[in-house]
C-alpha cells in the first residue's frame, strides 16, 4: 500500500471536562439560585405570611446572601491567589477542599459548592485546570463530590420543604 493511498484519520481532541468557570458557575447558580427560586421569590408571591418576622423569608434571604458571599469571597481569593504556579495550585487546591468539607454545615447558603467546585479547578479536573496528581487531585475530586452532594442536598430539601409544607416554611 503507497502512502498516497494509505488514509490517515486524525481524531479531534475529545476532552470532555467543562470549563472552571461552567463548573464554578453551574455549582454556585444551583446551590443558591434554586434557593432564591423558590422560596425568596415563591414565599413574596404566593404567602400570606409576614416575610420581616424574625425567622421569615427576609431573614432567609440576608443569611443565605450574606454567608454565601463571604464563601464567595474567601473561595475566590484562595483559588486567585493560589492558581499559578502548579506548586501553589496544589496547595490551594487541597485547602479549598478541606473547606469543602469543612463548610457541610452551611450548606444552606452554597459554601460546599463554592468551595469544591474551586477546588475541582485548581485540582485539575476542568479543562483549563493545570493537571495535577496525588492530594491534590484527591481534594479536587473530594471538592467535585461535595459541590454535587451540597447541590443533590439543596434541590431535595427546597422542593421537597415546599411540596410538603408549601410556602409556608
């Protein structure tokens, strides 16, 4: 067989990690944004109850905001900080998966998502990650499984609070 007849086929690169910021994105939108979804926007709509009473919607609200922004910003300046050099992406990459963790029990407001899904990144399991081996590939995947359980938590517990309790929570 000659080279002219011989074909050669050339496969496109097929990777099939989502971008940091579609990961970072998706885990903070789901987290939180259901929340405001559907019990910020259903409670001022369809309840009758005081929304400024002392465990109220707008008390909700301002925890959830207020906790949610902190992570946010405490997440954010660890990855920034962190991301270049590999050495320094590993280690933030381990810190904010301990935060993952660590942060289960503000769940309410998103913090595991924030921090796992930024952990996920430095990790190296996005796409425009730096690929990384040992711990700090084991807290990105530890940080990814956090973000998906906080956002599985989220989801099961809002709509289900609502369907069983209606707007009333």
């Amino acid at each position: 067989m000659s080279q002219t007849a011989s074909s050669i086929v050339s496969t496109p690169d097929t990777h099939r990690s989502p971008s940091a910021a579609l990961l970072i994105g998706a885990a903070i939108g789901l987290s939180t944004g259901v929340q405001f979804a559907v019990f910020a926007i259903g409670m001022f709509v369809a309840s009758d109850h005081d929304i400024h009473r002392s465990e109220g919607v707008k008390a909700a609200v301002v925890s959830v905001s207020v906790v949610g922004a902190i992570c946010l910003a405490v997440g954010f300046a660890i990855a920034l900080a962190t991301r270049r050099p590999a050495s320094r992406s590993k280690v933030g990459a381990i810190a904010l998966g301990a935060l993952s963790v660590l942060s289960i029990p503000v769940f309410w407001a998103g913090a595991p998502a924030i921090f796992g899904g930024l952990a996920a990144w430095l990790g190296g399991l996005t796409k425009d990650g730096q690929p990384h081996t040992g711990a700090a590939r084991a807290f990105g995947i530890v940080g990814l499984v956090v973000a998906v359980l906080n956002v599985v938590a989220i989801l099961v517990l809002t709509v289900g609070n609502v369907v069983i309790k209606g707007y009333s929570a």
